[in-house]
C-alpha cells in the first residue's frame, strides 16, 4: 500500500502570510509536493505557475469562480437563472488550470437562492446541476481536465443532497444510464447496490463525455452530514477523485482534538487504494507550521513521497 499524497490548500492554511506566492513559497519549505487555492483570480495565472514552479509545488485543484460576493453567492453550478455565469466561469478555471498545470477544478454548486425555500427549489437546483456537470464534461474532455463536486453543509445555505443520493445521482449519468433513483449497471444490466463491479479504467463503465467526472470529499462535511465514514469511504471511494480533511467539530488540523480518529483513516484510505492526493483544508489552530506536527508524524511512519524521486 503506497502512502497517502498531502497538499496544501493555501485558501486556509498559513493565514499568517498576505500573499498567495507567499504560501506557496512556506508550503514547498514545510514539505508539500502539492498545493491547492479555492480562487487564484486575484494573481495572473502565469505569474502564479512561476511562484508554484519556484516553491517546487504543483498546484492539483482549483475551484470555478464563485459568483457574485456582494450576494452571498459561493459557486454556480447548481443556482437556477446562473447558467451563463457559470460557464463564463467555468472558461476562467479552464484557463487558469491550463496555465498552471492543474488537473481538477472543483465545481461550486453554490448556495440556495436568497429568500427561496429548499425544498421548494431541490428539484429545479439538481436539473441545473447536471446541465451544468454534462456541459462541463464536454469542456473537460477536450482540454483532459478533470471535475470534481463536494457536498456542503447545509448549515452554510449551501445547496447539498445526502451522500447516497447525491452519488446516485450523478453516478446514474456518468454510467450513461438515467433511471431515476436506481443505480444500474451497464456491464452486468442488474440494479447495483456496491461499486464491486465498477472500474474507471474499464473500458464500458463509464461513457466517453462522462470519463472526467469524479466527485470531491471532504470528510469533515461527510462526518456532520452523514457519519459512517467507514461504510461510506468503502462505498463510494471507488468514483471519488479528491478527498480533504480536517478535525471535527471545530475545523482544525487532523491532529488537533475532536471526533475524528486520522490515524484510522488514513490506514483506511491506504486499504482502499485511494490514489489522490489529500487535501488540507482546515483552519490552522495557532502557527501552521507547528500545526503540521501530524503530518511530520505521518510522513516519518510511511515515508516522505519526495524520498522516492
């Protein structure tokens, strides 16, 4: 079992310093091979490929442009009567992910529309999602990008369906079979209850426009919203293309007190071969770099990956 890959999302970490540059620049020297920004926009993407190639980082995820902040709005991809700024966004992550190398872009569903009630909305908000996620393939393949999509809380406003049906959901079209709330699968023409028979790279499992979609995870929303991290990583991994982490309750580093045994997961995500990197997407509880106490641990117990070069 390969050991786990860790970048820094330098939207949350080393807060301490101003600058994005600036944090690529402390990231490479505490250790990280990768990084991760929610929204570069404010740096010149060249400018910011030369500050990550300076840090010796490569940056892996990206987020879409997150709308109007005037307005609350987080993301688009899933608010009704914003399908065009959302494309036009989803053309600034495209370009910024060419020029920096990046290869996944995290769509934003976004919020609940201000004043609309959420239920009332849900089904009008999963259309616009997955007219959105089709469109979004099709600018993905051709520039072999890849889409990732989180669930958020739903005591941010965020927009958010529980993980089963959520996986349902988008894991019934990426199959290229559409059939309500049921999961079948293509190959053996059954209804599918586990992921046993489903391979990413089995040629038939997924269709051509839908072989760039993965869904994100952060386990800290997947701990408060669903709980049995154990049974759900086992399940659902297989089509999961990003995974983040931090603490629960408070959002602090993994190995910061809380509810959330890392050390158990982190085996558990080696078990299950996941091979992507994890993102820390936590807020630091004092100076970062002393806060990375946990993952000095980890890497002294399984080895550095830069070792290996």
């Amino acid at each position: 079992m390969a050991p786990l890959r860790f970048s820094a999302n330098l939207s949350w970490l080393f807060p301490e310093l101003p600058s994005l540059p600036a944090r690529l620049r402390a990231a490479g020297r505490s250790g990280f091979e990768a990084a991760e920004v929610a929204w570069p926009y404010a740096e010149p993407p060249e400018a910011l490929a030369r500050a990550a190639q300076d840090a010796g980082l490569r940056l892996v995820l990206i987020n879409t442009p997150r709308g109007d902040q005037e307005k609350g709005e987080m993301g688009l991809a899933a608010v009704p009567g914003r399908q065009a700024a959302f494309r036009e966004g989803l053309e600034q992550a495209v370009l910024y992910a060419k020029a920096l190398g990046c290869p996944r872009i995290h769509l934003m569903a976004g919020r609940v529309p201000q004043g609309a009630d959420r239920a009332a909305v849900r089904g009008e908000m999963e259309t616009v999602f997955l007219e959105n996620l089709k469109y979004a393939a099709g600018v993905l393949a051709q520039v072999r990008g890849r889409n990732v999509g989180d669930q958020l809380r739903h005591e941010t406003g965020h927009w958010l369906m529980p993980e089963g049906q959520m996986s349902m959901l988008v894991s019934d079209w990426l199959m290229g079979d559409k059939c309500g709330s049921s999961v079948h699968c293509i190959q053996h023409g059954a209804r599918r209850t586990s992921w046993e028979c489903w391979n990413p790279l089995t040629p038939g499992s997924r269709t051509p426009s839908t072989s760039w979609i993965h869904p994100s995870r952060d386990i800290f929303h997947w701990q408060i919203m669903d709980g049995n991290l154990t049974g759900n990583i086992r399940e659902f991994l297989p089509i999961v293309g990003h995974v983040q982490v931090a603490q629960v309750p408070g959002r602090g580093e993994p190995g910061s007190s809380g509810e959330l045994d890392f050390s158990y997961l982190f085996q558990l995500l080696e078990d299950e071969g996941y091979e992507g990197f994890v993102g820390c997407e936590y807020k630091p509880q004092g100076d970062t770099i002393a806060g990375l106490s946990w993952l000095r641990s980890y890497w002294d117990r399984r080895g550095h990956p830069q070792d290996g070069r």
